[in-house]
C-alpha cells in the first residue's frame, strides 16, 4: 500500500485539498446563509464530502488487504506445475518477476514489457519505474508480436497488466499471441480486478478503470483461449487460469 501512495501520490494530494477546500466552502455556508437553498447546498456539500472521503479511506484499505494482506503476492494460488519456459508480462511496471523466479527457480524465465509511453502515456508508472527499476529486465514487445517462437512456453502470467489494454482489438491480439506461444499444456494465468460491485465500493469511480467480466471473456475466447478454472483472491480480485482451445 506504501508503494501506492508514493507512485500516486498527487491523486491524494488533490484529493485532500478538494475535500478541505469543500470544508471550508461549508463553513462559510453555514456562517452567511440562512435561505433555504442553503440547506440544500449543505446537503449536496456534505454528500460529496463524504462520498470523496469514503472512496479515499476504502481504497488504500482495499489495497493494503490486496497488496499487504492477502495471498497475492505469496503466489500460492498458482497452479502446481514445473514450468521450463516461463513468461511473464507486465505493463510499465514490474512486481511479480523477481517473485515468480524465486518459485520456478529452474524455468527459463522470459520478462516482455508491452507498455507504450507514447501512446498511453500513465504518470503512475512512470514515477513507479523511476522509484522502483525492475530487477529482473524486460523486453519491450508490441501487445500483437511477441519475439517467441510458437508452442514452446509452459507458463504465461499476466498480473494486473492486460487492463492497460484499452483498445478491445489489441486485447484480442495480445490473447492470441498468448495462444500463439504457449504449448499444448501449456497455461496462462490471467490477474485482474473487474469492474464489478466491490471494486466500485472500495474505487469508486476509479473502477472504470477495470474491465468487466464479460470483456474478458470475450477477449480470451477470440484469442483462441478458453478459462479452464476461475477463483477470487480477495473481493476486488480475479484469477484466470487459461488452457489452449
């Protein structure tokens, strides 16, 4: 959760001046009016105090029960398999390669980079590369043209990553290159939250961020994929473990 807070640290920022200056904005209405539109404005004042004040309290709670708590970054949710070739993807921003080698110490682990500082430019990530340098290095690959040669990979993992996949038809190429690489027994495992109740209670609007259930199956399936078994880690979280069609 720390690190959350240091690489977004001006949404907090503003968040917390926002909700003060909508405090103060409040006193001066409670000091001055007395119409009975005033009660109204207090009312919409309030609300919309409230309202920031909860989303900015439930998200750095969500996160540190994702991030802190939960089982997630202990992996002890993944499939029980030895892999030889291992791939891990990311987006910008890598937390989950160093780990990953620790529990597959014999597999040739592969990192590919799909982000784009160009065409979607995230200033979070771009404070998190420059704080935290991934320790294990990446090769920067177009989400449709990974540099693997097709049906030699046992384990693809894709960590809160594909979500910065806006484009549904870059989705769908990104899954058949996953398809593309993987082995006949081969799996992917595919972690995201969704844009679903419980994102929404503890993100707010931020949930649209996330993509629905339904996208997902959607991208997976044109790519030639098909979810061999789904399960939670968390509320806010889901994991997809993927099998070749």
């Amino acid at each position: 959760m720390a690190n959350i807070v240091r690489f977004n640290w001006p949404f907090f920022a503003v968040s917390l001046v926002v909700i003060g200056a909508a405090f103060a904005f409040l006193a001066v209405v409670w000091a001055r009016w007395t119409s009975p539109f005033s009660w109204i404005l207090t009312a919409l004042i309030s609300a919309g105090i409230l309202g920031a004040a909860w989303f900015l309290v439930s998200s750095l709670a969500a996160s540190y029960w994702i991030y802190d708590r939960s089982p997630l970054y202990r992996w002890t949710w993944l499939p029980e398999m030895q892999p030889r070739i291992l791939v891990n993807v990311h987006s910008g921003f890598d937390e989950s390669s160093a780990a990953l080698h620790a529990r597959y110490p014999l597999a040739e682990m592969t990192v590919l980079d799909f982000y784009d500082p160009v065409r979607a430019p995230e200033p979070s990530i771009a404070r998190a590369r420059k704080l935290r340098p991934p320790a294990i290095p990446a090769r920067t690959i177009r989400p449709d043209a990974w540099p693997l040669t097709d049906g030699i990979v046992d384990l693809v993992t894709i960590v809160l990553a594909a979500h910065e996949l806006r484009r549904e038809p870059d989705r769908e190429a990104f899954f058949r290159e996953v398809r593309r690489v993987l082995g006949i027994d081969g799996r992917a495992v595919l972690v995201e939250h969704l844009r679903d109740a419980a994102n929404f209670l503890a993100f707010g609007p931020g949930f649209f961020h996330f993509l629905p259930r339904s996208k997902w199956l959607q991208a997976v399936a044109a790519g030639g994929l098909r979810i061999e078994r789904e399960f939670p880690v968390t509320p806010f979280i889901r994991v997809f473990i993927l099998a070749p069609c």
